[in-house]
C-alpha cells in the first residue's frame, strides 16, 4: 500500500513551488474582495433603518435566485448582508480555482507528459493525485483560516468568532467539495479540455439548481452542493451541519478517484472519444473547420447553458413584479424612472450580467490558439501553406460568431420565460436591444485576449483577471457606491443601459473603434513574435 503513495510529500511541495504565485494571488485576492466588502456594509450601512430597507430589497424572487435565500432578514446585520450577497458569489469563486488547480496538475500534466515523468521516478501510482489532493485541499484550509480570522479581526458586532470561522469553513469545503469532483472528472475525461468542462458544467447545474429551489420549492436546493453552503445559516444560525455533509460527500469522491485513477491507463479516460472518420471532410481541412470541431462540445455546451440562465432569470420576473408593487420601500430604494417599470430597471443589470457570462467561452475560444501552440499543435497547421493571419483570423471569427449567439440564446431564453410569468412582458425588441448592445464590450474583451496571445503570450491569463474585475465592479458596484472612474475601466461600464437610457451611438462607435484597435495590435504582434514549438 505504501508504495501506492510513495513520495507524496515531495510531489505535494514541489506543486505548491510551481504555484508559489499563483496560489498567493488567488488567496489575497479573495481575501481583500471579502475584507473590503465587509467594511463597505459597515459605511454604507450605519444603522437598523437603512440595513432594514435593504433587506426588504433582498425578499425578491429574482435577488433569491442570484444570491440565495436570504436568512436573518429580519434583523439584518452586517454579518448577515455579508453571508447573503457575498457567500455564494465567492464560493463560486473558490470553486473555479480548485477545478483549474486540479485540472492543471492532473490532466493537464498527464497531457504534457509530466506525470510520465514522475512515474519514472521512485513515485507510487496514486502519489501525483494524491498530493494535488492534498496541495488544493491545503489551499482551501489556508483560505478558509485567514477568511475566517480575518473577518473577526475587523471588529464588526455583529461577524462574531463562531460566525466567522463558519462563513471561512464554508468558503473552505466548497473548494474540498470541487477539489473532488474535478478529480473524478480527470479520470473520466481523457482530456484537460473535458475536465474543465464537466467540472464546470456540474458547477453551472449546482447553481441551477439552488435558484430553482431557492425561488420554488426549498427541498430542490438541498440536492445542490451550494444549497448545503448557503445552508450554514452564517451569521444567523451558524449551523455546522452543512459542512460535515459536504466533507462527507467529498471524501466519498475522492475514494471513487483513487479507485478510478488506479484501474486506468496513462493517457486513457473512462469516456473516451468517439473514434472519428477515416477522412477528414472538407470542412475539417480548413483552419476554421478545424478550430470549430476542437471547440464544438463546449460551445454546445455553453450554449445550451445560456439559455438556461436566461430561462432562470425570466422565470421569476412575474414574481418580481407583484413584489416590487406591494413594497413601498423599494420607491426609496429603486429611484423611479419616468415612464419604466421597475422591472425593466431591474433587466438592465441582468443584461450586463448575462453578457459578462457569454464572454467567458468566447475568450475561451482565443485562448485555445495558446493552448495549441503551448502542445506543439500549431506547428502541424504551419507545416502547410497558411499564414499566421489566417490562423489567428480564424480563430477570432468563430469567437464573433460565438459572442454574437451566445448573447441571442440569454435573451431569448430570458424573453421566453419572462413573457409566461408576466402578465404584461417584456417586448422582444426591448430585450433584444438591450442585450445585443453589450456586444461591443464583449469585443474589446475579445480584442485584449487576441492582444495578450499576440504579443505577450505568457500574460494571456490576464484577461481572466480583468472580465472578474468587471462583474465585481458591474455587480457590486452601485451595491457599494463605488467611484464611477472605477466602472469606466472596464468596457461594460460604458455601455447605455437600454431602456432606461437613451441609445449613444458615439461611446457605441468608440467602444467599437477600441475593440478594432487592440484586435489589429494583437495581430501584428502574433505575425512579429516567434511561435512555440
């Protein structure tokens, strides 16, 4: 048995060196969006009245379905405002970091050839799962710990020790929880591409799941890892139940990795893929055929996906309206536009949401040239006569195309779910403007991502960085009255917020112009710079 683990301990301290920065970044990061949200409440919120106007606010269906139910609404503190609009958002968070650590140090370098290496030397055959086990879940403790202290250690009445500690464990645990899941997916996917994606897509129907429940039926949400989360109760309850259900169900997983990941061939997955054709059709010859096929289940996939977050969010737009007519308060807290609904204020921030979530699979698509190039691939394609701006076009047409349906399918699913529930919905026309018009932002997203690839490479995961600055910033943004120069870095601050504001075809143009230009610098520097392989 012992041989199975042989040089875990190594194994584990060298992936937390080739992580050294990494790992530091993401846990600062998180910890200063936290610590700083907390002490924003505490400003913005002096006293009972106005925490209470507030939570009137977060009865809502549609808030219910974003940020989960909302406990201690009744006397809502701090600490409660913190655990319901901040604890889901950022165990998201914490999950999408376990599912790309895990990735990267399993199948991403089972891919690459590392592991083979490691197995060449004196290491058992379990050791490099173990010790990304171990490495990640050590992570999530870390972060867990300095959450959990950190938020006591700003004296705030009402974050208390116990409340603390829990709001840190349940940051903790979901990250264990994905750490798990992610490591079953690497044994049953044969690729890093498919890890990422089914990893994500159990995270995408998590969330699903708890806003249906959360909104409907409560009992649905506890079929939802994030249900169990939101469960804790923190700040209000502190119910320590939730956790040790999850570290239950991910000790589960992890055995159900070891026993896969031992009865494997190197290489080799448990949902291998379809053997193709004998000959390639004359799509596939072609670089954007070929770029289209590499990418075609996880477009589907997203695409589906959007969809389903439009139908999510339209669902519970006729609920929202009976609300927001039977709460005065929401006059004082929502400023009336003439001649808008509330409701159609409302849209306004589900459009620029929506929007920031098409742009992931389209920057996905951009990146994937990196990933080829970083796999030696791309030096099959220049093998041929193609030149590099045919390469790169290609790639960035198919990620137009993409931004372009996948911005149609959220608002269509979005119209389509609104106009059953509302007595008197939402025109197509409107939903249709106000969402396509997020499309230039999307696009100088697109252009800084072909910008990194073309001229710093090594950067690229920059891009992630700055479209998360941007939901913080769009979401939290009037939440925490932020200064405007603040949004106005990002491209989606600057977008007209159709209905309720008039269309401004010049900051339309700019913004465009803006996107064209880093598209341009992005090719030069692809053509100029040398390629890996």
């Amino acid at each position: 048995m012992y041989q199975l683990f042989k040089n875990t301990g190594k194994l584990t301290r060298f992936q937390l060196r080739q992580d050294r920065v990494r790992i530091p970044v993401w846990i600062i990061s998180l910890s200063i969006l936290t610590f700083a949200t907390a002490l924003a409440f505490v400003d913005l919120y002096q006293n009972d009245a106005e925490r209470q106007a507030v939570a009137e606010t977060m009865r809502n269906p549609a808030m219910t379905a974003m940020v989960g139910q909302g406990y201690g609404l009744d006397d809502y503190t701090v600490g409660a405002m913190m655990a319901h609009q901040m604890l889901l958002f950022t165990a998201i968070t914490v999950a999408i970091m376990s599912i790309l650590l895990v990735t990267r140090h399993t199948r991403t370098d089972e891919e690459d050839g590392r592991v083979e290496m490691i197995r060449a030397l004196p290491s058992g055959r379990l050791s490099n799962l173990t010790s990304t086990i171990v490495f990640v879940s050590i992570t999530n403790v870390v972060l867990a710990l300095i959450i959990g202290f950190g938020n006591y250690a700003l004296g705030i009445e009402s974050m208390d020790l116990e409340g603390s500690l829990l709001y840190g464990a349940a940051l903790g645990v979901t990250g264990i929880f994905f750490t798990a899941i992610t490591a079953v997916f690497a044994q049953l996917s044969e690729s890093s591409r498919g890890t990422i994606g089914l990893s994500f897509a159990v995270l995408g129907l998590t969330y699903l799941i708890r806003a249906i429940g959360d909104v409907g039926n409560e009992t649905i949400s506890w079929f939802s890892p994030l249900g169990w989360v939101l469960g804790t109760e923190v700040y209000v309850n502190n119910y320590w139940w939730p956790i040790v259900l999850t570290l239950g169900f991910s000790l589960i997983l992890f055995v159900v990795a070891f026993i896969l990941h031992a009865i494997r061939d190197m290489g080799s997955g448990f949902l291998p893929s379809r053997t193709g054709r004998r000959d390639a059709s004359i799509f596939l010859q072609s670089p954007l055929g070929l770029a289209v096929r590499l990418q075609r289940t996880a477009i589907i996939s997203w695409a589906v996906g959007m969809f389903a977050i439009g139908v999510s969010y339209g669902s519970v737009l006729g609920d929202l309206e009976s609300f927001m007519a039977e709460i005065e308060i929401m006059e004082q807290m929502v400023s009336p536009v003439e001649g808008f609904s509330l409701t159609e204020q409302f849209i306004t921030m589900l459009m620029a949401i929506m929007s920031m979530i098409s742009t992931i699979p389209v920057i996905m698509i951009i990146l994937k040239i990196k990933s080829e190039e970083n796999k030696n691939r791309t030096e099959h394609l220049y093998s041929h006569p193609i030149t590099r701006n045919r390469v790169l076009g290609n790639y960035f047409i198919l990620s137009l195309a993409v931004s372009i349906v996948m911005q149609f399918l959220a608002i269509f699913g979005l119209w389509s779910a609104g106009s059953t529930v509302m007595d008197d919905g939402i025109s197509f026309r409107t939903l249709f403007n106000a969402g396509m018009i997020y499309l230039p932002a999307i696009w100088i997203m697109i252009g800084a991502a072909v910008l990194l690839v073309g001229s710093a490479p090594k950067l690229s995961g920059l891009i992630w960085l700055y479209l998360i600055y941007s939901f913080i910033i769009v979401y939290l943004g009037d939440l925490l009255q932020l200064p405007e120069w603040l949004s106005k870095l990002s491209p989606f601050g600057h977008i007209p917020q159709i209905p309720v504001e008039e269309m401004d075809i010049l900051v339309v143009i700019i913004v465009t112009i803006v996107a064209i230009t880093l598209t341009v610098g992005g090719f030069i520097g692809y053509n100029r710079r040398d390629i890996k392989g």
